[in-house]
C-alpha cells in the first residue's frame, strides 16, 4: 500500500460525506505581516489595535480573507488537488473574529456531486466550515469545483445538485460583539465616506492596478498551504503555465478597493463568487466596485453594504459581460460580498 497521498478524484466523493482537514495552525502576527506584505491591505480596522479598541474590539482581528485564506488551504489536499479550476462560492458567512494566537482548523461536507458530460470530469460542492481552538465555528461557506476523475469508465454518482441562496439574508449576518462605530476616526481610517454617502447602483473605479509577480503568487500559496496542483506545478497544465490561486486575485482586488471603499472595514458575508477567467503571472490586476444592497444593523454605528468587486485586466472598464451572458475576456473575478461600514 503506498504511503504517499496522490489526492480524491471525482469519483472518491460521496453526498453526506465529512472530510476532517489535516493540519490545525495557530495564527500570529506574522500571518498579519505577510498578508500586508503581499497584498497593499490597508483597512484599519486590520491594521491597528488601538483602533481596533476604539471600535469596541479587544485587539485588531486577523485579516477576514487571511483567516479565509487559512481555512481554505487545509481543504486544499482533500478537495482541490486534482481540480481543474475552483467555479464559485456561496452561502459565506465570517462568524466570529480570528486573533493572533488563535488554532484553526477545517472540516468540509460534500453537499453535491454531478459528472460533466466529457465523463473525464465533474463537479463536487462541499460545505466547509472553519473551526477555533474552542470549537466555535468562525467562518463557513460553500465552494464548487471541477474534478478530474481517476478512472473515466468509473459510472457516474446520481447527481446532486444544492440549492443555494443568492444572497446571505442580512438577518444572519453575524456582527462581532462590542463591535460599536459611535466614535469611528474617519481620518485614521483614511476616508471621510460613510454608508449613508453611497447609494445602490453606483459604481467606484478603484483606479490603481498591481502586477501579479510570479514569486509573490508561490509565497502566497505556499503561506497558504493551497497544493493544488494547477498552482505548483508548471508542467501540471499544457500551456506549462501555473495558475494564479483564485483566492490570491481576490485579496489583491479587496486591497485595491481601499481607495474609494477604506471604511468598508470588515467582510461578513459571501453571497457569490465566479473566477470569470484565468489569472497569469504578468497580468496586471485592476478593480472596481458596484453598490448592490445596503442595510441598517442592531449594532450603533453599524451599517451593512453589499458589494460587488470585480478583478479586471482592463483600465476603466465597468463592462462584466457580453451579449452572450458569458464574462468578457478580461474580467478575472466576480464577487458578492457583504461588509460593515460606519453610519
């Protein structure tokens, strides 16, 4: 029996089952530091304990796409290895706060399962949740994927596909407690704009792009422990290209999104995702935003906005899609997101 782990195909899943996730990880300052080194995260909030406190926190929080970025690496060796791309997310929801010193670990369920029709493929969606050192669930989300199968005569599972809501209701957003924006310094934060200031259907260019380096990419999945194979490995695809981690185009455009959304401090809901087309080394990211939905909370000074951000090759572009309904070829990301702003 080899002793070596060659990753689940296609046709290793079953609906219902659980995964548990190898290898729990406590987090640190250093977390904090190399997420802020890789991508321009500037959101205060993330950045600051003394006005972490001053917004009713007992410290600043990990960054919620760095705490994200953790839970998702450890599913990596038992759902995504062998993936041909990660399609999308749903039903998101950051629980509860991550802090230096906190022990994360992740357990997924496989919640779907259906073959494509070239039989050498299929899709597999599970429901993972990320999980503290006391057991308190902090995130969970749903993401699908396409997975090569081992064997291509291996009979397709009955297929099963999962209803998901489109949106995260704002009811079930959790807010962290204390969390209080009475006394929010707006100039520290490095804007004047608050939630009342932006209004459903406007849209904010970003302005400033990044170009994606390759070395930077491999120390971001190798901080991640994402393994897939699509990311290490160049000769893993015909075109001898590494595929940038979906995850990594994500936090590089909420860090652009600063200029113009700085005081949409904290992420607490995903309704949505698509990586619309595939991130290369030498690509040069851009990013706009979309207000969709906002929402008045229980919590003083608390407001929720709902968000579209858009990763994008093209300067200035606010175009998504063609006349066809498919992404336009330089549009990256597509991601539905709740966060927490000041009144």
């Amino acid at each position: 029996m080899s002793k070596t782990n060659a990753g689940r195909f296609f046709e290793d899943y079953s609906v219902g089952q659980v995964i548990r996730h190898a290898v729990p990880r406590t987090v640190s300052g250093g977390e904090r530091a190399l997420y802020h080194a890789l991508y321009p995260a500037r959101h205060a909030l993330y950045s600051s304990d003394f006005f972490a406190q001053s917004c009713g926190l007992p410290s600043s929080p990990i960054d919620d796409l760095a705490a994200f970025h953790v839970v998702f690496g450890k599913t990596v060796p038992d759902v995504s290895l062998n993936a041909v791309a990660n399609l999308g997310y749903a039903e998101g929801r950051w629980l509860a706060p991550v802090y230096p010193g906190d022990t994360l670990r992740s357990e997924s369920e496989v919640i779907g399962l259906k073959q494509n029709s070239n039989g050498k493929t299929g899709v597999v969606w599970v429901r993972t949740r990320g999980i503290n050192q006391n057991d308190t669930v902090v995130m969970e989300y749903v993401r699908w994927v396409m997975v090569r199968k081992r064997d291509v005569d291996a009979p397709a599972p009955e297929t099963v596909v999962p209803e998901l809501s489109k949106v995260v209701p704002v009811e079930d957003l959790v807010i962290p407690k204390g969390l209080d924006f009475t006394d929010y310094d707006f100039e520290l934060a490095g804007e004047p704009h608050r939630w009342g200031d932006y209004t459903v259907g406007e849209t904010i260019d970003h302005v400033d792009g990044v170009t994606i380096e390759e070395a930077e990419h491999m120390m971001a999945t190798r901080l991640w422990q994402n393994t897939a194979k699509v990311h290490f490995d160049a000769t893993f695809r015909p075109d001898g290209q590494r595929l940038i981690y979906g995850g990594h185009v994500i936090s590089m455009a909420r860090a652009l999104s600063f200029n113009g959304l700085a005081n949409a401090q904290m992420i607490v809901g995903l309704n949505g995702g698509a990586h619309a087309n595939p991130c290369f080394s030498g690509d040069t990211v851009r990013a706009w935003s979309e207000v969709l939905d906002k929402a008045e909370t229980d919590m003083s000074g608390v407001g929720a906005v709902r968000l579209r951000l858009v990763a994008t090759k093209a300067a200035g572009s606010f175009e998504l899609k063609g006349e066809d309904g498919k992404y336009l070829p330089h549009v990256l990301l597509d991601l539905d997101y709740w966060a927490l702003m000041p009144t």
